[in-house]
C-alpha cells in the first residue's frame, strides 16, 4: 500500500479548525501530503500538534482584512505560497427575524461571506502567478431546509454559493476553481444543544439515516482540492446523505 499523496506539498489554509469539520479537514490535508495553515480566533494549538511539523497555527478572525494579511504572511514565512483555502469558520446564531437586530446580521455576514471575498483578495495574485489554486466556501444545506430563526445565515450561505459562481469566472483561465460545499447537520459543537429527538428528526428526512460526522464532510473537499476536479468550477456540492437535492 502506498500513502494518499493527492495533495503532496500544497499549502493549504482552512479557517475554523481549531475544532470540528476544519479540524478534520486540515488533519486529513496533511495525512494527504500537504502543508496546512491552520486559522481559528485562538491559535488552534491542538490541531497543530496533533499534525506535527507540517502545520502552523495562526490566529485571526476572518472578518478582519489584517487577518487574512496575518495568514498570508504566517503561510509564506514556514511554507510558501498559499495554494488552497479553504473558508469553513462560521457564525450561526440563531434568532428569528423579530429578534434579529442589525448588529447580528453583520456579524453574520462579515464572518461568513465576507472572509471568502477577503481571501480571494489576498490569495488570487499568488494563484494567478502558479496557475494553480482552489477556493471552497462551506455553505450549508440548511438554504434547502425549514429551519427556523436563521434567515441571516441562510442569507450568508446563499452568497458563498454566489460568490464561488461568479469567482469562478474571473480565475478560470489561471487553472483556478471556487467551489461551495453544503454539509448536512453534522455532529460537531454546534449541533450539540440539539437533543437526539430533533437530530434523529433530520436523520429519517435524509436517505442515509445517521448523524454525519466531520470526516463525513472532508472526501469531498479533497476532491475539489485536487487536479481530479480541475474541470468543476462554480459548483454547490450537497453532502448530507442525501436530505436536500440540488436541481
Ligand atoms: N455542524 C453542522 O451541522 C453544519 C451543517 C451545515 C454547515 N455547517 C458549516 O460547516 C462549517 C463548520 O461547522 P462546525 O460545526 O465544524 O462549526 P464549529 O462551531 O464546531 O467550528 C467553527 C470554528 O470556527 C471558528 N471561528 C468562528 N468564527 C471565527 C472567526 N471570525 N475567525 C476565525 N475562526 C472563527 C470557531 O472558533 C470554531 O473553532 C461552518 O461553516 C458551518 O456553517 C455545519
């Protein structure tokens, strides 16, 4: 048996993986050859040591322009030029309209979508000059679904989905693709508060009745950061054991 080494030194950033899906995410980068910048609002130290030598952790809040100039620089300074990135942190608060004020719907926007527009500024240059690079934006499955008290993430999931279609037609000559990925509801601290009854809930509404795990969310990540998806730009890709069908 030899190694999976589908992405043998690429410079991979994936933001929230101090816990969770880009926790599993950026260990399964670097298992697959790959250096990672890992991003979270604390340094996600775990992650890093849990890699080893071929990871270094930044903190940042990718809301924030200087963040991602922090992760651009941190990237170059240990590895190179970044090749992948990979927009995964979240805020998903939820607060139905009547109680949802201006503030929260920023925050909302600025951290989900406005990081995937902050990184593309920062990293489409270095992309262009290789002739290589990937972006995916996690959206959700959610935009597909009934639930409640969350029209603002809702809105910010529709418009990484947006954003990768209209991305991928400024960077498709440079060997450049932009793709969204909607996880299902997945077993992370995020889903915690929710008991067993409303998870399995959502379970009988999917054709594989079980909670997702993280590592269920990463293979089709890999994919679309390999060259084995070089031919597929702009696309939402549903990975929720088939819950919500796309078309
Ligand atoms: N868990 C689910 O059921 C589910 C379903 C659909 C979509 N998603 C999406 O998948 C992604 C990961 O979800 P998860 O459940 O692993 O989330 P999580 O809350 O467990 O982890 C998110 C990580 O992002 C970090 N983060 C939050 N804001 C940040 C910021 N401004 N800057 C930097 N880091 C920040 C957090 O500190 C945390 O470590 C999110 O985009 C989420 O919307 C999750």
């Amino acid at each position: 048996m030899t190694d999976i080494v589908t992405h043998r030194n690429r410079i991979a950033v994936v933001t929230g993986a101090g816990r969770g899906i880009g926790a599993a995410m950026a260990l399964e980068f670097a298992r697959r050859g790959a250096k990672v910048v890992a991003v979270d609002l604390k340094d996600p130290s775990v992650t890093v040591q849990t890699i080893g030598p071929n990871a270094i952790g930044v903190a940042a809040d990718v809301s924030d322009p200087l963040g991602w100039a922090a992760i651009d620089m941190a990237a170059k300074e240990a590895f190179g030029d970044v090749d992948i990135v990979v927009n995964n942190a979240a805020y998903y608060p939820n607060h139905a309209i009547d109680d949802l004020d201006f503030e929260t719907w920023r925050r909302t926007m600025s951290v989900n979508l406005d990081a995937q527009f902050l990184s593309a500024k920062q990293f489409v240059p270095g992309m262009r000059r290789k002739k290589w690079g990937r972006f995916v934006g996690i959206s959700s499955n959610s935009i597909g679904l009934t639930v409640p008290g969350m029209s603002h993430y809702m809105a910010s999931k529709m418009g990484i989905m947006g954003f990768m279609r209209g991305l991928a037609n400024d960077v498709a000559d440079d060997g450049i693709t932009c793709n969204a990925v909607l996880p299902g509801l997945t077993h992370t601290v995020a889903t915690e508060a929710q008991g067993e009854e409303q998870r399995r809930a959502t379970w009988q509404t999917q054709a594989i009745k079980r909670f997702a795990e993280p590592e269920d969310i990463v293979g089709p990540v890999m994919f679309l950061t390999t060259d084995d998806a070089a031919f597929m730009t702009g696309q939402a890709l549903v990975v929720d054991g088939g819950q919500y069908r796309v078309g």
